[in-house]
C-alpha cells in the first residue's frame, strides 16, 4: 500500500472531495483513491462540453467513477453545492475549472467566475464554518508563466513577453529578447521563473494559486499547487475541440480531415502522461513535503507539433493531410519546456511514462473508441469571429 511511505500524521486524512472530479484528470485520480482504500466525493457540473448532453451514456469519463464515488452534480460557483460537498470532507483536490487558452480569450467573465470566484468561494466558506479539512491541492497551469524562461547572449535570463502580430503575420515566430529584441534560446521554466500569463486562463491559474497560498497560511490549512503541463492519455476527449493537441489531432486523423498546424510546426509542447500526474497529485496529498509550494508538473522535454502530428498520422495509418498553414492564435505561447528538478527531488513519484510510450497507449486506446464528431472547424470559426486566429494568406 503506497500509505506506509508516508509520514503518520497523513492517516486522518479519509475523505477527499474531488471538484472537477469527472473531467480526465478527476477521474483517474478519483479511482486511483479508491483504490488505495480512500472515500472519494466528486462536485462536478457535467459539463456538456466534455461529458456531451447524456453524460450517463455519452461520458465515457463520468461512467468510469459512477456509482463508485458519491457524485454531487452542482458548481463550484454555487455555496449551496460547496456547503453540502465540503461536510466531513478532510482534503480538497481542487480540478473544477474552465480550460482552454483560445476560449478563455473571448469568455472572460465565464472563466473568471469560474477559475476565481470558485476558489474564492470555496476559500470563504473555509473561513466561515467549522470543517475538517486538512489539505487543499490545486491544479495549476503552466499557463502562468507565458512564454517561459529564455536566455539572450547579451542580456543573459530572460523572459519575454507576447509575441508580436506583425512579425507574426512576417512568419517570424519565435520570442525576442524583450531588451534588444534578438535572438533568445529557450530555457526549462522553473518555479521561480517570472509569473507573467499572456492569456485570461493563465491570469486566472495565477489568481488561484495567490488564494489558495494566501488562505492556506491565514486557515492554517496544508496546500500545495501543481503546475501541469500538457496532460495527455487514455480517456481524454476526443470530441472536445478545446482540449489537448493529441485528441484534437487523432480526431482529425479518424475522421480522414486534414491536420492544419498553426504557425510553422516548430512550436513545441511539454507532455506529461496522466498515470504520472495521478501518481504525483496523489503524492501531494499525502506527503508534507509539498505543503506551502509550487510544483511543475511536466516530463521536462519538449516535442514539437509538426513532430507530434507526423508520428500520430503513422501510428493511425492516416490519409489526411499534415499542412503548415502559417495560422496562428492570440494567446498561443511559442514553446513550453518544465524545469522539474524540483520535483524530482520532492516526489516519491516521479514521472516515469516516457512519450514513446505514452503516445503508443493513447493511439492504441483511441483505436478502440467510437469515431467521435469533433467540433473543430466550428471552434475554429468562433476564434476567427472574435479576431482571435489569424488566418495567412498566402
């Protein structure tokens, strides 16, 4: 049992509500606690957008935990729903939120309300009834740090600011010194990296993490925040047009739809599998190791997108096409490298899945579900209404 590896002191902890619960991460976390002998409680709102209309025959992800964890269906918005998910509860694993960097840049208000105004409530009704909770855990982003650490030859670490639409729309995609603005070469962004978001999702993540660390100090409450990178595995959606790359981009495959990459396909991606973030959110939990700090959650290597695509239309035997289409989003960061030195040495659960076979036990997953109708092109459309993608004409 992975219990006997931790401090006693970790024993009182029984309960865990889970928000966010029966989304990709919640559940594989909800049913690795159960199986280590824990109750697990789930608030979550079934989204309709990753659970589609009849989540109990088109979720794949709430069937998985129905009828195995007590499920709440309510909001994190709603202080009647917190009330009643918070009662005899020891910790909180704190996943309800809205994701998806494109989208939070024209629904401001939705992601704020629900990113920030759900943590702030559940903070307040913390702070103004007698409860039992013992530890929080965040899932964070590393949205937060925009485009990451870099280092100018002149200038030394750096850490450059969005990108620039005219050099953009010049097929000039890589992030410039923000002193001389020359080249800079990418660097693994640590935790003490420059928190400075370039997207409303990335600016709520922050605002999480500032009132969980904040309150968890002023509650005497145990937290730890998780900065994830790019998770990806079985289970993940293939029909949600806002979720990771390797869903979107297998979609597409299945369908027999071209896979049109934004900018030059040189942009790159830190891929962590979901057994390991699992693993290391556990870990989090039940070890005061982590109390009071922040953790990238990554492999600490990057893959570019092109590099992505070409092995997915491979593996999947594909006939669409892989085109460069020079497009490219508002908000988009060029690359995303974790420095994970810190966990490593905190960790009793390190990453472990390698992308090759990471990437192998999702394809092979995918091939065994139902071809899902992906709302691509539409969420594409609504970028491009809202000014949001940049279409090149060549």
């Amino acid at each position: 049992m992975i219990l006997n590896t931790y401090n006693p002191k970790i024993f009182i902890l029984k309960n865990i509500l889970i928000t966010g619960g029966s989304g990709f991460i919640g559940s594989h976390i909800s049913l690795k606690l159960l199986n280590l002998g824990f109750n697990v409680r789930v608030l979550d709102n079934l989204s309709p957008q990753i659970h589609g209309d009849n989540p109990a025959i088109t979720s794949p992800l709430y069937k998985s935990i129905k009828d195995k964890v007590h499920f709440i269906h309510g909001s994190v918005t709603s202080k009647i729903d917190i009330e009643k998910a918070l009662i005899d509860q020891d910790a909180i694993i704190h996943l309800a939120a809205e994701t998806g960097t494109g989208q939070s840049m024209y629904n401001i208000y939705k992601y704020s309300t629900v990113n920030i105004g759900g943590t702030s409530l559940i903070l307040d009704i913390l702070s103004n009834i007698d409860h039992k909770i013992k530890k929080i855990v965040l899932a964070s982003s590393r949205a937060i740090y925009g485009e990451g650490k870099y280092r100018c030859d002149e200038h030394g670490l750096v850490y450059p600011c969005a990108r620039k639409e005219f050099d953009m729309i010049n097929s000039d995609y890589e992030c410039k010194c923000p002193i001389c603005e020359k080249q800079i070469t990418m660097l693994a962004t640590s935790e003490d990296s420059k928190i400075h978001p370039n997207s409303v999702y990335g600016i709520t993540k922050q605002n999480q993490e500032q009132l969980i660390m904040l309150m968890g100090i002023a509650l005497n409450i145990s937290v730890v925040s998780f900065r994830y990178q790019n998770v990806y595995g079985p289970g993940q959606s293939l029909s949600n047009p806002y979720t990771g790359i390797l869903s979107i981009f297998s979609s597409l495959m299945q369908n027999n739809k071209d896979v049109n990459i934004f900018e030059d396909g040189n942009e790159s991606r830190d891929f962590v599998y979901i057994d390991d973030v699992t693993d290391i959110t556990i870990d989090g939990l039940l070890s005061e190791k982590f109390d009071y700090q922040v953790f990238n959650v990554g492999s600490g290597i990057s893959n570019s997108v092109i590099s992505i695509a070409t092995q997915l239309k491979e593996k999947y035997n594909s006939d669409s096409k892989i085109i460069i289409s020079g497009n490219f989003r508002v908000g988009d960061i060029r690359h995303n490298c974790a420095d994970i030195s810190k966990l490593l040495m905190t960790s009793n659960t390190p990453p472990k899945i390698d992308f090759k076979i990471g990437i192998d036990r999702f394809v092979n997953w995918v091939k065994d579900q139902p071809i899902e109708v992906l709302q691509y092109e539409k969420s594409l459309l609504e970028l491009k209404k809202k000014s949001l993608l940049k279409i090149i004409v060549n």
